[in-house]
C-alpha cells in the first residue's frame, strides 16, 4: 500500500502543530507570570526542571506557593495574578 505524499506531509504538519500547541501555551504563562512577579524569567522559575513534562514534576519555592494559593482559595486552576502577592516578589 502506497501512500500519497502530499499526506505524509499533511500529517507531518498536523503532528507538528498538536505539538507546539503545549510549548506556546507554556510561554503564554511565563510572560503573563513576569507581569506580576519580574523574578519569573523561564519554567524553572515554578518547576525545578526547564522543561517540565509531567503535571507533578517537582516544584520550587514559588511553585510550591503558587500550589499552596490554588488549594488555600479552593480554586479549580492557578491564577497567575496571586503571584503579585509572592513573598519574594521581584527576586
């Protein structure tokens, strides 16, 4: 069975656009995050590794207290706004 390559390349692309899809939205946080804490420069500043993977890697300081704020407010996602009220705010 032969198959067209005009759909191997479709299928490239479309595999390449579902996996860029998480990275943007990763990026979206982070800039949204320096709008209320400049301390936040990349995903290491939450997440101990740069490039998390998984929902439960391991978090900083920061990320520890951004999780603390979400069960503390008994909210359903992370709000990225709470981070202006980080203790070490800026660092």
């Amino acid at each position: 069975m032969k198959i067209n390559p005009t759909l191997k390349v479709i299928a490239v692309l479309l595999l390449a656009a579902l996996l860029a899809g998480p990275l943007q939205a990763k990026l979206a946080w982070n800039k949204k995050a320096r709008v209320y804490d400049a301390g936040v420069t990349s995903c290491a500043s939450c997440h101990v590794n740069e490039k998390p993977k998984k929902k439960d890697e391991p978090l900083t300081e920061r990320g520890k207290w951004l999780l603390e704020q979400k069960e503390k407010r008994q909210a359903k996602e992370m709000d990225l706004s709470w981070l202006k009220d980080y203790p070490a705010n800026g660092k």
